[in-house]
C-alpha cells in the first residue's frame, strides 16, 4: 500500500490557511504510508505534466489532525514519488489544534 487509507473527504474542520500561511511553513519529509489522503481520485494529466505546479506551492499541504496526517494537497505529487519508489516526500505540514 501506497498510502495509510485513501479518504474521501477532509475529516477535519476547515483550516481557513492562506497560501501566505502555507508558505511560511518549512517543508519536512513525510512518509508516504503514513499519510491518509483526502481525495479518492487524481486526473491522470496532472500525475504526467512536468510543470503541474508551475502556478502552486512546489511542496504538497499535509494537515495533521488527532494523530493522523491528512494530504491535502499535492496528491499527483506523492503519487510520482511513489512511482519513483521513493518512501518519503518533503510536504508542509500544519498541525491542527482546533
């Protein structure tokens, strides 16, 4: 298995975290199964385009929330990882306390 679970839905309560936020955040490596996605599927162009994040964050947004890690954004991200057989990504993480 690639992932911890694949979900489909965010089970937590909205962040409300802007990009700026996001941004402030130092990228730290993350395993792949310990991560439990939020959306079940993934647009195959996004996965194969090079320049998929020419317009966002380069790292993916991980939420932490009552113990587990929760990838928001950046699935077609770790996905290339994986393909790339790589068991860690680096990803900012935000631990929720809310």
């Amino acid at each position: 298995m690639i992932f911890k679970a694949v979900g489909e839905t965010r089970p937590y309560p909205e962040h409300g975290l802007t990009h700026r936020q996001w941004a402030a955040l130092p990228p730290q490596q993350v395993r792949l199964d310990d991560l439990v996605t939020v959306k079940r599927h993934l647009d195959l162009g996004s996965l194969l385009d090079e320049d998929s994040t020419f317009f966002g964050d380069l790292f993916p947004h991980v939420v932490g929330w009552q113990g587990d890690l929760y990838l928001e954004d950046g699935l077609h991200r770790a996905l290339r990882a994986a393909l790339q057989q790589r068991q860690v990504m680096h990803a900012r993480v935000y631990q929720w306390e809310g």
